[in-house]
C-alpha cells in the first residue's frame, strides 16, 4: 500500500505558513490631512506640463519631491503649516542664491531665481495663516490662564508661555518669528 501522498499531504498542511493578521500597506506618496494647496500643487503641475512652463515646471518638481522625501522621513508634511514652513526655507535658500549670483555677475540666473522665488511666494499667499490680532489674543488668554490667582505683575517664563501657545496654535500655519517676538515681548 502506498501511504506517501497521504503522508505528504498531511505534512504540507501541517508547515504551511502562517497568514499574517494584518497587512502593512506602505505608499511613496505624501499623505496632507490638509491638502488643499497639495492638490493644487499637483494639478499645476500637470498643467505646466501641459503648457510647457518650464520655470513652474521646475519649481513644483523640486516642491513635490521636497514633500515625497519629508513623508519618507521623521517629520513627513502633513499639514499647511508644514508646507508653508518648508515654502518659506524653499524661498530663503533662493534669497542665498540670487545674492550669490549677484556677487558673481550672472544676471540670466538672478533673473531665474527670481521667477522661481515669485511662483513659490505665490503658493505661500494662498495659505491661510492666523493674523496678528488672533496671534495676540491667543497670547493674552495663555498669560491669563499661566497667571491664574497669581499677582497680576506676575509673569510666566517664556518657555511655558510659549509651550501654552503653541498647544492653542496647534498646528495652524502662523508666522513664528511674531509668536516668538509676542511671547518674549508678554514676559519682558
């Protein structure tokens, strides 16, 4: 009597691989919770390409892959405020090249630095940012809450005034360098 396909049958059932309970999808593609001028960005870009505009074409390429390799990493941009952080570090590295151009008297890469640097503000105004009357009352309101029973010439230090601000924001684009000059301003 022949037993041995039953016998490898009855092996092959007890080895099989075990079914993986959940399943990690992992994307290349960044993942904004807020993505307005993400989507906006990327239908631009296929309009460029469609017109042919080399400069915006050149300029949403390096935007779209600035945001592909943050989601890669650590911080991934997940939100306007990161974009327009990263927007904004795009600009200032364009201000660095337009005056070192300057210095080198090459006036054809001033002017497409420019042109770059006038596309990439032009995304920076479409969003939306917390004005300075709410960045103010925002601050008021975390001093009176820091201050709570307290003296009213009391004053918080500027790290927890600070943190309590920020924790308001929550992640709302908002100008930095005002909350910051505000929040020392509140403590001075």
């Amino acid at each position: 009597m022949n037993t041995a396909p039953a016998l490898r049958a009855s092996l092959r059932c007890a080895f099989r691989q075990p079914t993986p309970l959940f399943r990690a999808c992992l994307s290349t593609s960044p993942i904004l919770r807020h993505a307005d001028v993400f989507n906006r960005l990327k239908s631009d870009l296929k309009d460029a390409m469609r017109a042919k505009d080399k400069a915006r074409l050149n300029v949403l390429r390096s935007l779209m892959a600035e945001i592909t390799n943050a989601s890669k990493a650590a911080k991934p941009i997940d939100s306007d405020s990161k974009l327009l952080a990263l927007l904004k570090k795009q600009i200032g590295s364009s201000e660095k090249a337009i005056a070192e151009f300057e210095s080198a008297k090459r006036a054809e890469l001033v002017e497409k630095e420019r042109g770059q640097m006038q596309i990439m503000q032009g995304y920076v105004n479409e969003i939306p940012v917390l004005s300075k009357e709410e960045v103010d009352s925002i601050v008021d309101q975390v001093m009176s809450e820091l201050r709570g029973d307290k003296d009213q010439t009391w004053k918080p230090a500027q790290g927890a005034l600070m943190k309590g601000v920020m924790a308001k924001i929550a992640g709302k684009p908002v100008d930095q360098s005002y909350v910051v000059e505000k929040t020392k301003s509140a403590v001075a």
